[in-house]
C-alpha cells in the first residue's frame, strides 16, 4: 500500500516537473518573440506551412461540416416547425463551436504531428545541439515563428473555416431544400452577437496557441521523456503523444472558455 | 586567434559527472594547449563523448571546473555561453545538418545569423571553406543526397565557416572507408596548419588517433588513464592501453557467483 503510493506520487511528481518545464519552453519563447531581433522571412515560411498548406482541407473540411449540420437541423427543426431558423443554427454552431475546434483538429492533424515529429528529429539527429553550438538560440530560430505563426493561422483558418461551412448550410438549406434565403440570412444576422464573434476568435488564438506550443515542447524535450527509445521509435511516441494532448487540451480548453465567455 | 597570450585553451579540472546513479565521468583533469590537437580515446560507452559535450556546455558537470578559453563554462548563462560558442566550431558524427536546407544554406547558415555580411560575401566565404573539404561541386545539393563522408565533412565546413578558434569534433572516421578517413585525417591537420586552430578529436579509430594527434587522452569506464604524448601512450605499462593498442578485448575474472546473480537478476 505505502509502496502503491509513494509511486503515484512521484508519478504526479513527474508529471508537475514535466509541465514546469513546458512552462518554461514558453515564457522562453514569448522573451525571445517580445525582444529584437525579428526576422520576418522565417514566420513567412511557417505561415505558408501551417496556414496556406492547410487551406484545402480547412475548405473540404468546412464544406462537408457546414452542409451536414444543415441537413441535421432542418431534418430537427422540421418537427418544430421551425425552418425560419436554420441559419442561425448553422451560423451559431458553426461560429461558437464547430468552427474553432474542428479548424484546430484539423490543424493538429495536418501541422501539430508534422512539427512535432520534425523537431523531434532535429533532436535525435544533434541538429539542435548543433544550432546551440553555433550559438543560435533554438528558442529564437525554431520556435518563436511557428508560435507565432500558430496564433495568427488558426484564427484566419477558422474564419475560412466558418465562411465555407456557411456556404454548405446555405447549399442544403436553400438550395437543395428550398429554405428562403432572406430568411437564412436574416436570422443568422438576428442571432450572431458580437459576444460570439470575440468567443469565436479567442477560442481560436487560444487553440492556435496550444498547437504549436505542445508539439514543439514535445518535440524539443524529447530526450527528457525517460520512458521508452530515444530514436525513431521516441520520435513515433511523442508525435502520438502530441496529437492526443493537444487534442484532449482543445476539448477541454473549450470547455473552459465557452463557460468563462458565456 | 582573439586571445592569443592564452597557452591553455581548455583546462579541466576534478570533473565528475552523474546520469541517474551511473557515474559517467570521475575525477578528469586535462588541459588543451594553443594549436594543439588533443585526440580523446577510448571504446564505446567509455564516456569520451560525453566528456566533449561537457567541454563545449552541452552537459553541466555535477561537480568540477571547465575552463575554455579562459572563461568558467559551468558558471555562464545563456547568452555569455552562446557568445563564447561564437569563438568555437563542433562538428557532430552524422554532420547533424539541417534537412531541409541545402549544403551551402547549411554552411552559410552561421554567417547569415552572426554577421552584417552581404550576399556575395557569404556566398564566397562558404565556397571557400567548401572548396577546402572538396565539397564545391555538392554545394546545391540536400543532405539526404550526400553520402557518409561527404555530411561528415559538410559538418566540418558549416563548423569552421566561422574561423573558430577551437573545433571540437566528434568521432571523424565513424562509419568511413579507409581512404575517406584518411582524407579526413588530412583535413584536420591542414585546418590546424591553416588556420591555426586548437582542435579536440572524440575518436576509437587508433590509425586516425596516431595520425594526427599532438597529445592523445585515453578514457576508460568514464575514468582517465593517461594523457600523453603518441610515445607516451605506447610505452604505458597499463594493460588496458596496451590491449587497445594491440585491438584486444580485456580479459575479465568473472566471479561464477557474480555472474549466476547476474542472469538470475529480476
């Protein structure tokens, strides 16, 4: 019984430690996102990687989400009867829920594993401890424009995100089911408060955040995890890790700000 | 050479270092001289690399002093230690370059990030050193196109691009045919002739380690046996440098109850 628990402690021990040092992965990388120099060239690049690369399937993505969930509501509002407010169940859903968290699994899939394991490499491979030799400041060099390329993407992604699911409600609904457009629109613009919209864009930031921060602290402290090989298989373990966190944190972070916002 | 009244350019004193309860390093003491080319040996697991990632503040030592060119490295922070870094090049097994950038954006890579140079400077000064590792035709080319050799010496040219006053390399010949390695083994001792750098050479390669070494360091089981100069090393008495020198695994009393325990151990 003693030994049971003097384990989970320093399992929680361990863990606390762990999440210090993540904490500090990034109050590393916001000194060196505040102080000079900036470099422009490297964010451009991490923008075209999280943001342009990801474009298509936020569209794909967007489309399908926006058209199934006004097939849903009209099949439910039906029995209501009241079809006048499809467009504000398809804006709302899509602006204060289904917009920020489904852009940011999306990008978790598509950006968060890819950095995640590229780091991953770099660490395996000596590349970081040779950008340290080299006197670079991998924190500066690696990080802080794929953190800052994170909040600035997956606000603009979910945006596209919201707009092309729109689009598809606007497709079943009007055009496949014959719902009045003014009235689609008419209540969407009724209904959407600006309170939406901040919640909307802060869940976003907030996401963004979190993406970048947890696979680049996975990735970077690879060689802390002490559980499990170093090499290509510690690279396979922390880009899972990495998806199911930053997944888990999207989920729960959700949560948390829908109910301080609300 | 910025400091050149400095005779010691590496000088380590009482260094002991620990991994868990594993002690990797004990009581090492060794000193580097100006435009020497100090050779660390010993066999796999021996501690010599991790002896020279202490050396250049990868890894803080639990107990002693690392003293390169003549400042504390244990005692500095961040940015005094990658101001020092600035004055020395390491140059990693595999050539640890980045993937996804040529070989020439790899070697320009701590021009563009330490200097005001413009364009053409950079690019001539990096052709420079990749003309001297014989690398000029490779220069667009991606590491996952180069061979052994070739990242290794890639490596090589990206850590000197700076003209370091002490280049630290690490395990040149690993993994490499003969005439390769000799061509490295030549590269090393022209670099030093040339441009008068210091240089420290991790190796287990006793061809290599002979050829070029002023004064060669041999570790075994983290502990320090000698430093000496080549002649030094081959008259020792110690038999575990002259098995090495004749390419002999040592032969170990092994207890019959000792070794049961070990292979009955949960």
């Amino acid at each position: 019984m003693n030994t049971y628990k003097i384990k989970s402690l320093s399992v929680i021990e361990n863990q606390l430690i762990r999440l210090g040092i993540a904490g500090l992965f990034l109050l590393e990388t916001f000194r060196t996102i505040i102080l000079p120099p900036y470099s422009l060239k490297p964010l451009i690049k991490q923008i075209a990687f999280i943001g342009a690369r990801s474009m298509l399937v936020i569209i794909v993505a967007g489309l399908f989400v926006g058209m199934v969930i006004a097939l849903q509501f009209y099949d439910t509002l039906l029995r209501f009867g009241s079809i006048s407010l499809l467009g504000s169940a398809v804006g709302l859903s899509l602006i204060r829920e289904l917009g920020p968290v489904i852009t940011a699994l999306m990008v978790i899939g598509r950006a968060g594993s890819a950095m995640c394991a590229e780091i991953g490499i770099m660490r395996v491979d000596n590349q970081i401890d040779a950008l340290e030799c080299m006197a670079i400041d991998p924190y500066r060099y690696l990080f802080s424009p794929r953190i800052l390329a994170g909040i600035i993407c997956v606000p603009i992604l979910t945006a596209i995100f919201i707009l092309v699911g729109i689009f598809g409600g606007y497709f079943v609904g009007v055009i496949l089911f014959g719902v009045s457009p003014g009235s689609f629109f008419q209540g969407m613009s009724d209904t959407i408060l600006n309170r939406d919209i901040l919640m909307c864009f802060s869940k976003s930031i907030v996401f963004g955040l979190l993406i970048v921060w947890i696979a680049c602290d996975k990735g970077f402290n690879l060689h802390l995890d002490k559980h499990g090989a170093y090499g290509s298989e510690g690279v396979s373990r922390i880009t899972t890790e990495s998806v199911v966190i930053s997944s888990m944190a999207i989920l729960f972070s959700d949560y948390l700000l829908s109910a301080l916002i609300l | 050479m910025n400091n050149p009244n400095i005779e010691n350019i590496i000088e380590i004193e009482g260094l002991n270092t620990w991994y868990g309860d594993k002690q990797i390093l004990s009581d090492i003491s060794l000193n580097v001289v100006h435009k020497e080319i100090m050779v660390i040996m010993g066999h796999s697991g021996s501690g010599k690399s991790t002896l020279l990632r202490h050396m250049i503040g990868l890894n803080k030592p639990a107990s002693g002093s690392i003293k390169l060119l003549d400042q504390e490295i244990t005692s500095l922070d961040r940015k005094e230690l990658h101001k020092l870094r600035r004055r020395i090049g390491v140059a990693f097994q595999n050539g640890a370059l980045f993937s996804s950038m040529s070989l020439q954006e790899n070697v320009e890579l701590p021009l563009r990030e330490h200097t005001k140079l413009d364009e053409n400077t950079i690019r001539i000064m990096s052709r420079l050193k990749l003309e001297l590792m014989n690398l000029s035709d490779s220069e667009s080319l991606m590491p996952a196109e180069l061979s052994g050799g070739m990242l290794k010496r890639a490596g090589l040219a990206r850590a000197v691009v700076m003209d370091p006053d002490v280049l630290f390399f690490d395990e040149p010949t690993a993994g490499l045919d003969p005439v390769t390695s000799a061509e490295l083994d030549d590269l090393i001792l022209q670099l030093r002739d040339a441009l008068n750098m210091t240089i420290v050479v991790v190796t287990h390669d006793l061809d290599s380690a002979f050829k070029i070494a002023d004064r060669i360091t041999v570790l075994d089981n983290g502990r320090q046996i000698i430093t000496g100069s080549k002649e030094m090393i081959r008259n020792f008495p110690d038999p575990r440098i002259v098995n090495m020198l004749e390419r002999k695994a040592m032969d170990e009393l092994v207890d019959a109850d000792d070794y049961l325990d070990k292979l009955t151990r949960k």
